[in-house]
C-alpha cells in the first residue's frame, strides 16, 4: 500500500524516472546501489543543464557532490567550476578561486579513475588555467604536463574532439609563442616544448573530421592557422564558417566578433 501511494505521488510530481527511482528505494535496501543510483540521476541533471547552457544552476548542483568518490562527477564539476569562472558577471576574485577550486576537482578524479578520458582532458585544461596566475615559467613547465594529458585523453578516446582540438591550441600556442618566451624556456630547459602551425592545423582538422561543426573555436582556429599559412582562401572559408556558427554561449559570441573582425582585415 505504501508502495502504490508512493508511486501515485510520483506520477504527479514529476517524471516516469522519478516513479523509477521511489520504487527502487522503497524496495531495496542496498545503500551502495541506491548511491550509484542517485550519482546516475546526478549526472543526468547535470549534462541536460550543461546542454542548456545553464552554467549557474548546474555548478549549483554538482558543488552539493564536491567530497564524491565518482571520477564522472568530479570531471563534470571542474568544468562547470572553469565555466562559471569564464562568465563576465564573475568577479576577479572568483574567478581566480574557481581556477583553483577547478583544478583541485579535476585532480582527484584523476586520483580515481586514471582510465577516465574527460578526467585527463579537464587536469589538463585547469593546470593551464592555473598558469595565468603562476607566471611564465610555472606555465611552459606546465606545458610537458598538459601535452601529455591531452595525448593520454587522445589514446583513451580517439573520437572526442574536444580533447584533439585542445591538443591543436597547445600546438598553436607554442608555434606562435613570443621570441622572450622562447628565450626563457630555453634557459629553462634543455629541450624547451616547442610546435609549428602545421602541426596545429593538422589537430584542428583531426577534431574537425571527429565530430564536424562540433565547436565554433575549432572553426575560427581552423581560420587563424590558415592565416598563419599564408593561405588567404582557406582562411576565408574556416572565418566564414565561424563567423556563421550559431552563438549558444559567451565564447560563441566572441568567436563570432574575432572571425568578424579577422574577415575584415583580410
């Protein structure tokens, strides 16, 4: 009877996941499973939120998981913690406490589960993060670490383009890096990391041929590296296709203004 009044409830107060979920934990009095159980429901809430755009509300949710065990909720709160850091209603102060909050979050899902992709992915985009705020030398000592955490997301999952994509920034970044950087990191180290824009352009293309039309940025890269190249026409088409892409996000937006203005100046 308590059972049938349960489930009633739960037909009109939500879904048929939720009826789900009150017959499981009224049934069975497995605390472990009920915990899986809830982390599933957890992380669909949060990837129907970060789908949506709702930065906020799905840090809001997934900050309540921040002393999990589980690697696929720590990964998802570091980058909800990146994202909020990155809105411009975010103050400086933050901002930098997020970076950090970030990177700690996306260290230890590392710490529990080495095998996890996403993990890897997001210790390698906060330690880059966390650079803004260490200085030049902490950042190109970063930059072994980083490569090799992206190309550990690569191995573990070939198809994910935001990992190759990343991959092809890190290329980019050191293909254009200042002559002063240069001449630190060479002070600094014996073989200093270094790239060139066809090494970049190739990861671009790489995520590109992943998951086409996946990110704006890969698009507007795509342009800037031909740029780099001297070829105006590639150019022309990879800004175009920026310039077009639907604005979902903030950085959509930027990208948009950037590939505009790139466009003109062509």
């Amino acid at each position: 009877q308590v059972l049938r009044k349960s489930l009633k409830r739960g037909v009109v107060l939500s879904t048929g996941s939720f009826l789900v979920y009150e017959a499981y934990r009224l049934v069975s009095g497995c605390a472990e499973v009920h915990a899986s159980f809830k982390v599933t429901e957890v992380i669909e809430q949060a990837d129907y939120l970060y789908g949506s755009g709702e930065t906020e509300k799905l840090y809001r949710l997934l900050v309540q998981h921040k002393n999990s065990e589980d690697a696929e909720l720590l990964w998802r709160l570091a980058r909800a913690s990146r994202d909020l850091a990155q809105l411009s209603s975010t103050s400086a102060e933050e901002k930098r406490q997020l970076v950090y909050d970030a990177l700690e979050y996306a260290k230890k899902a590392l710490e529990k589960n080495e095998s996890n992709f996403a993990a890897h992915k997001w210790y390698a985009i906060c330690i880059s993060d966390v650079g803004d705020y260490e200085g030049i030398k902490v950042k190109i000592a970063n930059a072994f670490v980083i490569k090799e955490h992206f190309q550990r997301a690569i191995e573990l999952n070939p198809k994910d383009a935001t990992s190759i994509h990343l991959m092809g920034i890190w290329c980019y970044s050191f293909a254009e890096m200042p002559w002063y950087q240069r001449k630190i990191a060479a002070m600094l180290f014996a073989t200093p990391p270094t790239s060139t824009y066809q090494e970049a352009l190739r990861y671009f293309h790489m995520a590109e041929e992943a998951d086409p039309n996946f990110y704006s940025k890969n698009l507007l890269f795509l342009g800037k590296t031909y740029l780099k190249l001297n070829n105006k026409k590639m150019a022309l088409l990879w800004l175009s296709k920026a310039k077009e892409y639907p604005a979902h996000t903030e950085e959509d937006k930027q990208v948009q203004k950037e590939a505009l203005e790139l466009l003109n100046s062509i």
